[in-house]
C-alpha cells in the first residue's frame, strides 16, 4: 500500500516539474540586484510561441537598475550586449534589426512588469541559447541557458 502511495506521488511530481521545466509561459522576477529568480528555462519546440512575464519587484528607476529579458545564441550574448550598450536606453538597449536578438523585452524599473513573446520555429533542439538582461554591466552576472526541447 505504502509503495502505491509513494508510485502515486512519484509520478504526480514527475508530471508536476516536467510543466514546471517545460512549459510554454515563464514568470521570472528582477529587483534592485543582478539576478535573475530564475537562470534556466527549457522550452519545447511544440510551444509554438513562448512567453516571458518579466517583473521588476525593486524600487530603483530604470535609469539606474532596469532590467529587460534578450534571447540570443549562446555565443552572440557579448557582441549583443556590446551593441545595445551604444544603442542606449530609447533602443532598450538592444541593436536595431540586429538578427542575432531572438526575442527582447522593454527595460524595466521597479514597480514595473512586462512580457515578451516570441515563436519557437527559428529554435533549434540541442542548440546553445541564453538568455540575459542588457543593460549596461548586467550581462555578466544576469544570464541563463535556454534549452529547446523536442
Ligand atoms: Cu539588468
């Protein structure tokens, strides 16, 4: 009997953080520090489209702590965060028509939230993404990977 229940539960959980680590809409969260709450996302190909809900829980204008969400190949993330540094601020700190930026949201401040969608047609499975905030100097310690799954 005991070895049922704990099936059940094993199974309820594995079902539980396979929605968790593969959904199609992420919550992540950003407040006057250099971190991202979460620094991995798995997608699945058959999202179609993903969605990225970015809240800013700080209190510091965007001036000086905003925050935004940019998707790039793993290897593109310093020239990217290099170029949306010259882009400045009105550009949400990402190049213009820059093929490399996946998907991007606005910058941020606190009090602030945004999302951002993007399709998962031009994702590649087994591919290296990451995504990262561009503001100026945050790029190094606010990233993650992005994995693609089938
Ligand atoms: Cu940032």
């Amino acid at each position: 009997m005991k070895l049922i229940f704990s099936s059940a539960l094993l199974f309820f959980l594995s079902v539980f953080s396979s929605l968790t680590y593969a959904a199609c809409s992420f919550d992540i969260e950003v407040g006057d520090y250099l971190r991202f709450s979460s620094t991995a996302m798995s997608v699945e190909k058959s999202c179609g489209s993903v969605t990225v809900n970015l809240k800013h829980s700080g209190q510091l204008p965007e001036k000086i702590m905003g925050h935004n969400w940019v998707l790039s190949e793993s290897a593109d993330v310093q020239p990217v965060a290099t170029a949306g540094m010259s882009a400045g601020l009105a550009a949400e700190y990402v190049p213009q028509g820059d093929a490399r930026v996946i998907a991007f949201s606005e910058v941020i401040g606190g009090g602030q939230s945004t999302s951002v969608s993007f399709s998962t047609d031009g994702l590649t499975i087994g591919e290296g993404y990451t995504f990262f905030c561009s503001f100026p100097g945050h790029s190094y310690s606010m990233r993650g990977l992005l994995t693609v799954k089938a």
